[in-house]
C-alpha cells in the first residue's frame, strides 16, 4: 500500500478533493438562481426565504466537530458517501416542498449537513497529504468551488427554465450522488494508518531506517525505547475530543482565526443569494442574472488558484492575504448599492469573486499558525 507522501497518489486526492469541492460548495453557491424561483413560488417574506440559505452554510460550516466525530468513527470514505446522499435526500426532499418549512428542513438542514459532511471528509484527506504546500493546495482543492458554482448556476438556470425549479432539484440530486462513488474511488481505505508528517522531515526512508536502528540498538541492549516525538504523538492521539477542543479555545491564535472567520461568514455567502434577486428588481432577464452569478463563481475560481500559487511562490503568510481580500470584498459590497445597471453588476461580481479567497487561505493559515500536527 502507497503511504502517505507518495507523490503521484496525492495529487490524485486533490484532484478528488477539488471535484468534492465543486458538487459540494459549487451547487451550494446556485441557491440565488432558486431563490428568485421560490419568491414567486412561496407567499413569505424575502427575508424569511433567506434563512434557507443560512442554515444551509450554516449547517455545513458550524457542526465542524460533529463531522469530525463521524469521519473518527465510520472512516472517511464511508462518512463521505453518507454526506453524498444525505444531499440527495435534501434535492429530493425539497422539490416536494409545499412550504417554507419543509425547504428550511431538506434544503437547508439536511442538505447542508450532507454537503458539510463530504467537504469535511475531502478537505481532512488533502492535509494528511500535504504539509509544506499546504497554501497551493488549498488553492487548488477550492478552486473546485467556483468552477463549480459557475457550471451550475448556468445549468441550474437552463433546468429552471426547462423543467421549473422542482426538476432542477431533482436533476441536481442525481448529480450529486456522484459523491458516493467518488468517495469510494478516490480515497484510502478506512484502515489505513495514517503517517504522521513531520515538518521538517525530509526523507521518510531515513526516519523508519532510524527507527528499526533503534529497536534493534534496545533489543540488543535490553533497556527501554525512548522517542519522544512518538511519544508526543501518541499523547496526542489518546487525548479525548473535548479536551483537544478545549486545549484549541485556550490558544490566543486560534481564537483570532475563530473570531475572524465568524465576521468574514456574517456576509461572504450574501451575495450569492441576492444578487439574483437584485438584477430581477433591476429589470435584467433570467439568462442574464445567471451569467452575472456565474461570472461570481468564475472568478472566485481564478482568485483561489492564482493568489495562494503567489503566496506559496513568494512566501507570503497566507494570513495577511487572507486578510487583504477581505476588505477589499468587504469595500466592493459596501460600494455595490451605487452600480444599478447590467454592467455594473457585472464589474461587481467579477471583483468581489476575484477576492472572495478567504477560504484556502484560513485553512493554510490555520496550519502555519497552529502548526500542521494540529491541524490535520
């Protein structure tokens, strides 16, 4: 069996991984061209419909330690499959929906625990592989995500308009239930033991050659094998689930990228669900508002493969990037409400996907800052 640093094997995870990506937060990011379907549909607020939208992410970004819990348990290419067809039940179950509360229910909580679930179990197989290229990777494995919501907003619209909003969910689930076999064909069995990468280590040949020389140094000698980096590990390992998390909010670090990141989430999902609804109010036609959407993801696309391939070429700390493109995003949205024509939503939807790029870099930041055994 391959181990973990097998280089042409990794990259055939984050291949996977990125594919994970786009039928995960890709179709996560058409829910504006549905929404303006469910206005029509449904006689609630706008706000009220929105809640959708937010228990979805909600959901899927706030039961991290849940889905963790699962992946411990039944391993990551059953829990991974689980998450692929809990989110076919949510597509099925919400185009049978007759009222906002049932949508609140498959779209929103079942859905989004399902597509949470299977981004977890892709993004925890790429950092068992990558360590010194963690930024680039992530880059790439979220790169997934805008080509994603690109393609399927365009094909979400063209269901839409085809088969009503009811068929396109269902045409969605089905092409979400390609998770399950990408799960089984893409990841390590369950009992494979995972290496521990060592930061610094160069040679994985060197460390278990070291290893076997010592084993047999104490054996001939007849005293006891002292390594402390195993022992370190393994000290690791044994703690339970509570007390990591509780080591983890007792770090100062942790907790600025746990505050940061709940500020960023209080708004980078907004745009994708009203902007839709933004250019109907504004006259544009239904072809249009999903290319203006599309045009979001794609380059939200661009922006998370090119600007962490910088930061990794240049050696810059992810986090100060990470923190550069969201106050640009940030500026762009608060200057958004002044461009109410065609092409200025465009210019906006262009520019705030190109810096929407707050997701690899967290995620590499958490590494460099936490270090890489913590995070992993």
């Amino acid at each position: 069996m391959k181990d973990a640093e097998s280089y042409k094997y990794k990259w055939v995870v984050l291949l996977s991984a990125s594919f994970v990506c786009s039928l995960t937060w890709g179709l996560a990011y058409t829910i504006g061209v549905f929404y303006v379907s469910w206005v029509d549909e449904f006689d609630a607020g706008k706000g009220e419909l929105a809640v959708i939208g937010g228990i979805n992410t909600g959901v899927a970004s706030l039961l991290g330690p849940i889905f963790d819990i699962l992946h411990s348990q039944l391993g990551y290419r059953r829990a991974g499959a689980l998450g692929g067809l809990l989110m076919v039940i949510g597509f099925i179950g919400s185009s049978i929906a007759t009222n906002l509360i049932v949508l609140c229910v498959f779209y929103g909580a079942v859905q989004g625990f399902g597509f949470g679930l299977a981004y977890f179990g892709a993004s925890l197989a790429v950092n068992k592989y990558f360590i010194r290229q963690r930024t680039l990777a992530e880059g790439m494995v979220t790169f997934g995500s805008g080509a994603g919501g690109f393609a399927f907003t365009l094909l979400s619209q063209h269901l839409i308009t085809s088969y009503g909003w009811r068929g396109a969910l269902l045409i969605i689930g089905a092409i979400a239930l390609h998770l399950v076999l990408l799960f089984q064909l893409a990841f390590f069995p369950d009992q494979l033991n995972w290496l521990k990468l060592d930061w610094k280590s160069t040679a994985l040949v060197d460390r278990k050659k070291n290893a076997y020389q010592k084993d047999r140094h104490a054996a001939a000698n007849d005293s006891p094998i002292v390594n402390t980096d195993k022992a370190n590990e393994a000290d690791q390992e044994n703690q339970t689930w509570i007390r990591r998390c509780a080591k983890l909010f007792k770090n100062p670090l942790f907790l600025l990228m746990l505050c940061a990141e709940l500020l960023c989430w209080t708004g980078i999902y907004i745009p994708y669900v009203h902007l839709p609804e933004r250019a109907r109010l504004l006259g544009i036609s239904p072809t249009s508002r999903a290319w203006i959407a599309s045009s979001m993801s794609l380059t939200m696309s661009v922006g998370r493969l090119v600007i962490p391939a910088i930061c990794s070429a240049f050696k810059i700390d992810p986090f100060y990037a990470y923190g550069f493109g969201n106050i640009i995003a940030g500026l762009l949205t608060a200057l958004s409400p002044f461009l109410k024509t065609e092409a200025g939503l465009y210019c906006y939807a262009i520019s705030y996907g190109l810096f929407n790029i707050s997701v690899p870099l967290i995620r590499a930041s958490a590494a460099s800052l936490l270090g890489p055994v913590v995070f992993s």
